[in-house]
C-alpha cells in the first residue's frame, strides 16, 4: 500500500514523542473520545503514521502564543506518513491532510511544514509541468544560459500602446523575456483584450524580421473561466505564456489552468512571504514548490541573491535547486520547474548564482539593472548576457569586461551589494 | 473614482511614515529607480495612497528576522487605498495588491493584514453567498435557534455504508447538520459516487418519514472540474450542502464553484492556523472572511469557544460576528455566512456563545459533545438543543436542568471547560 509522508519542524512544551503522536492523532481520527467505529483494522488501515522523531535544542519561550504551558519548549524534527489511500491522488486534499488542522494544535508552539514525500502513483497523476525547461528554452529561442528578463514598470498605469511601445524597446534590446507585474492583470484601464493583442503585434514584427521571438509571461490571473479565456486570447495572438498568482487563485485553479493550457505557465508566487518569514511557522518552499509543479508550473519565482526582500540567499538558493530537482527521476517527463530570479538583480548577482547552482536553466529578470545602464537599455540586456557568459566560461566580470563596453559601465553604474 | 482600502498591523525599523510609503511605493511602481514612463499623471491616477499611520508602542527586538536592523522596531497600525481601476472586481489580483510583496519588505518585521474596505461597485461584481443563513435554515428545515450539527469521526477509514448507518443513527437522534471531516473527499475507499447516495438514501427516507431533512455537508474538495462534477452527484442525489477547503482550492475556484453551485458553500479553512498564530504575521480573519463571503461561502468556520485549538476566544467571537456582519448594509442581497462552531463543544459553550453574539445564526458541531452522552446519541443531541434553549430564554443550564433530564446527564458527564 502506497504511503505518502510530510516531514516538519516543530516546537513544543510536550515530550516530542508526544507531540507527533498528537499530530497524527488529529490528522487520522480527530477527536476527544475513543470511538465506536474506531476498529483496530481501520485504525492499522488508516491511521497516520509517526516515522521519525528528532529532538533537536530547546527554548525557554514558545515561538509561538496559544501553546499548552511548559517551562521549556522542545523542537524536533518530525516525520508523519499516511497511506495514499486516504486521499486519491488530489492536491488539495494532500494539503488538508499535510497541513489542515496541525496548524492550530495547542500541543505545538512552532510548527513547520519542511518537505513531502510522495509515491510515484501520486506523482504520474499530477499534471505536472507541460513545458518545463526544454519547452520553455524552444519557445523563447535561447538554447543556452539563462532567458534574460525584465519586467514591465512601471507595474500599473500603462496604457496598452504604452505597454506595447516598451516592449518595442526592450525587444530591439535583445531581451528573451518580459512579464507583466504581478500587480497588473486584467484591468478597465488596460484589458488584455487590448494588451494582449498591441503586444504581440510589436512581438511578431520582431520575430518576422530577425527570427527571434521573445517570450511574454501575460498576467492572467482571474477565476477560472476568465483565465481559461484569458490564456486562448494569449495564444491565439501568438503568445508563448501566461502568469498566475499561484497564491491567490489557489491549487484546484492552478491544476485546472495547466489541463487547459496549451503555453507555459510562470507561476508568482507574491504572498508567499506569509508562509515562510517566521522561521517557527509556516512551510518550507522545498515542499511547496514540488506541490506547484506537480498543479502544473512551468516556471516559479525564488527571490533573488542580495535582493531588495527579506528572504536569506541561502533559501533562495535553496528553492532555486529544488525547482531543479526531478521529483520522478525514471521518467522521460521533465517534471523541473524554471526557477525565475527577480528583485534587484543586476550583473553582480551572475556569479554567485551560477556558482550555487552550476545551471543556467533560470530565468534571470533585472529591472533597473537594465533599464537603468547608463548607455540605454540595449547596452543594459547586453551587460546582463554578457556577465552570465563571463561567468559560465570561468571568468570574473572584470576579466570579462576588457571584451565588453556595456560590461564596463555596468561594473562602474552598478555597485556591487556583496561588497562592503 | 472608487477606491478600496486595506488597514495592517506593522512593526517597523524606519519612522512608519518611511514604511507606509515604502509599502505604498512596492504596490504601484515597485523598483529601485525613477522609471521613465511614471508620469506624475500616471502616478496621480494609480499610485497607492497613505490613508493613515497610527504609530504603537515600540519593542526591543524585531518580531520576524530578515527586516533592516533598527534600535528599536515601532508598531503602527497603517491604512493604505488604491483606485479600483487598478484591478477591477477580482478577487486574486486583490490579494496580490493588498498583500502581494508586502509580506517579504525588508522594511518591516511585522506585517499583518487586519481588515479591507471595498466599495460597492466590486461587492456588487461578486457572486456573494447564495444561501446564506435564511436559504441554509430553509433548506435544513430550523427556522430558530442554531443548527445543531456533527462531524462524521473516525474521520477516515469508514465505508460508505458505515457511515450511512452512523448517519441514520444522527439523523434518528434528531440531529439538524451533518458534515464529512476535512480528511475525507473523494477517496477510493469511500468515493462519493457510493458515498452520496448511501447516505442520502438514509436522509431522503428520514424526511419522508418525519418531514424532517437534516442536511449534510459532503466534502466535494479537489479540482475545479471535478468540484463541479461532485456537486451535481450531490445535488442529483437530494442532498442540501457542499462543503470545501477554501485555502486549498483557492479563491478562483472558491468563485467558480458558486457560479456552478445550486446548494450552500461549507467552506472549510483547516490550514488557516498558518495566516493567524503570530500575532505580527498573518491576515486578521475579519478581513479574510470577508473575501471568502464575497467568493461564495455560505458557511465559514470559526473554532469554537474554549476549543482544543490555540485560537483566543476573543478571536472566535471577532471571527463569528464578521461573518455575520453584512458587507452592503443597503442591499437586498444577505452576504452574511452563518459562523461553524466547532473543536470539543459541548452544552457548555452555549452561555457564552450566545452572549457574545446574541444570535443563534450558527451551526453548532459537537462530536463527544453530543456521541459521548452516557445516554446515548439522541440524549446527547436532544441536551445541546436543551442547553440552547435554556440560554435564549435566559436561564441557566442548571436552571433549565430541572426539565430536562439529558441536560441533567450532560452536566454531570462533561465537567465545564470554564470553571477551574
């Protein structure tokens, strides 16, 4: 019988045994009584499972207020699985029963969800990512390095000639990549109805005359009906993907999108900061991201290195790997999701991101870093791609840059936020 | 221009001016320089605006790790707005803005949304609930006090059949609401193509017999489609109630099911342990419930008094009087959701319950409340129903008692979770 399991820091005033049996307890049976119907056999069918118990240090006060009392409080690693049974193969029932009513136990005053194992029959029932890497590579036209992005600002205002006028710019620059802001969907002021059709006009010019076609991540977030509509506007314009805000519209929405869907899906993930900025609460992107890509998302943002957030690089990091990382290693389907990198990024970032992942399947998004290059912002793509290949080849940008006019502005315009 | 408007809870290293507007700035424009097409007239129009900064009491040490070091970090209670054109009446790109980035600022290390405040225009584009308290007591048949309800435990592992025979036990026993555990959708062991109509043969000849329809919550969670598909198996069967776990569809498919749905929304919010437990993280249910009515949600949860959980008490009545709050006072259209009491009820919580709201516009779930009676289940049924009775003509359970024998049981069985 195939089992599926959730591993968790938590936190407690109890013994940690005692803890994780609590958990279990609630997520299998769930109240305060010993049950009629609660035979031994469904109980051995059934019940969740305590794997592993790891005490870990202790605190003389709870992370969290509402904690039964103790005089200290003790974190451990947990280990719960259930049988597949339980649930089918449905995500946000795998999420009830991950998450659910854990959250609220007065037995735990910290509580995170660190990672899912899930059993293969569970994997190849998800959806999973329809374009991945490769189908992102091919549509956007760039079979190495990194897509170089940016996206549209200002976020909201643009008129939809505006929006098209910048996209003109920021093609002839040489860009792979531009998305909407995640603050611009489909509003009275610029329908996609309009933008979507301004944009992909000045796209397909460009593409006609020089053979590349740059990718446009379109925000469509909505319900989903209108992303459904939202998404054929897209493609029946020559668009090559649509965005959501994985968040907001919610996992059944985000499985429902990618069953439709014939583009690739760049999943936002703004909001996210709630589930991740107390570090005795929450879950870990390790085991969201897999849950995301398994709804269907091709390519999911991860912060970026020295960003302007408050995510740690490490984490970012983190994230950006497991996005990386097959979650069927036997399968010809490439179920990775592209990690996109945003917020602050400029060319000094290049380096240390490619040192941690040795990959430049990413997509690498500046806004400043390069509408801001002092010789325009064609000299700005140009520095971005060309620290990327200093860096892939071994060099540092500096070496590189006795090639590279736009590579030696940039080292002077942009100051470097590793140093100092 | 119609505007909306979200209020937070911050804490901050800067002066809270500095943060207000640093959060204002990420909402509209959101980069690190001066963009070329932010006109003043664009930013006139759609940039979002300051409404008010209330400074707190200050702390010593930040709440959550990652913002700028401060001295000290100062509380403040901040009220931002933006024009409606900056999304139009969507539901996920109003999450996005009101929350969005502002969860990951390095400018604060607090962040909690506490209450939205949307003009009528975008309440009016939402579906609302459909049934609300009046359509939900007509269709469960109570046209006074609260419905008196349970929740089908164990909570996984029982057949079909199983759980129509405990549901004929329920339903003899004289109760008014029935509804599946969050852990059980649509599994193999027990799908809802056996188990709607095993259980709603049960119901439908009950009504026949007594002219009494109970009604039950079936657990339809999962993609939309199939949602859709649940819902009519549920509706085609004679049943009154579906119910989801409204985090984990999420709100695009929370609004797809309403437009769908031709019978009241349960909505679930296990999970929601995640948005509330810090004090200086999260989202205020308030403001939350608010959008989950604005989806569709007929009932919503909201723990009980003196529950198992963490939640203050203080919280549960907040939550309970929000959902019963309505959101256009001046319409014909009820947008209340009626409150789910739950988590180790029993007739003991009915006092306070009452006196807090002073309605029975509620559903009140009790699982050993009413199956752990010494007198059995109708007992335990019929002495919830005497506790509330006694409360809303103002006597005393012990006052009440005098009449009714099962009260007298239940006082001696279950010890007060107040007193002591």
């Amino acid at each position: 019988m195939p089992r599926f399991s959730a591993s968790y820091l938590v936190e407690t005033p109890l013994d940690p045994e005692r803890a994780a049996a609590a958990m279990a307890g609630e997520q299998s049976s769930g109240t305060f009584l010993k049950l009629a119907g609660e035979t031994d056999a469904l109980r051995e069918r059934h019940a969740a499972r305590v794997e592993a118990v790891v005490p870990l240090e202790t605190t003389k006060s709870p992370s969290l207020p509402g904690a039964l009392p103790g005089e200290t409080y003790q974190r451990a690693e947990v280990t719960l699985s259930w049988p597949l049974e339980n649930i089918g193969a449905s995500l946000p029932n795998l999420m009830a029963t991950v998450l659910g009513n854990l959250t609220e136990l007065r037995e735990l005053s910290g509580f995170r969800l660190t990672d899912v194992a899930l059993p293969d029959e569970f994997i190849e029932a998800m959806p999973g990512p329809q374009f991945s890497i490769p189908g992102t590579r091919l549509l956007a036209g760039v079979d190495h390095g990194p897509l170089i992005g940016t996206i549209i600002k200002p976020s909201v205002g643009l008129s939809p000639e505006d929006t098209a006028d910048l996209v003109r710019q920021l093609v002839e620059a040489g860009i792979d990549f531009i998305k909407d802001d995640e603050l611009i969907a489909d509003p009275p002021y610029s329908p996609l109805a309009e933008r979507v059709p301004a944009i992909m006009r000045v796209i397909e010019e460009h593409a006609q005359r020089t053979g590349r076609k740059p990718m446009y991540a379109f925000n469509i977030t909505g319900d989903i009906d209108e992303m459904r509509r939202r998404h054929d506007l897209v493609r029946d314009h020559g668009g090559t993907c649509v965005m959501a805000s994985v968040n907001w519209i919610g996992m059944s929405s985000l499985v429902a999108l990618r069953r439709h869907a014939q583009l690739p899906i760049h999943g936002h993930r703004n909001g996210w900061g709630l589930f991740y900025r107390h570090p005795h609460l929450g879950i870990d992107y390790r085991a969201y991201q897999a849950l995301l890509r398994l709804a269907g998302a091709d390519h999911l943002h991860v912060n970026g290195l020295a960003s302007k957030f408050v995510e740690a690089d490490s984490s970012v990091i983190d994230s950006a790997l497991a996005c990386l990382t097959p979650l069927l290693e036997t399968s010809n389907r490439d179920d990775r999701a592209m990690p996109v990198f945003s917020s602050a990024q400029t060319i000094h970032q290049a380096p240390a991101t490619y040192a941690a992942l040795r990959s430049t399947d990413l997509i690498y998004t500046c806004g400043g870093g390069i509408m801001g290059h002092p010789s325009g912002v064609a000299a700005g793509c140009h520095s971005i791609r060309a620290a990327w290949e200093a860096t892939v080849s071994g060099a540092t940008l500096e070496e590189h840059a006795t090639q590279e006019p736009d590579l030696v502005v940039a080292l002077r315009a942009y100051p470097s936020p590793f140093s100092g």
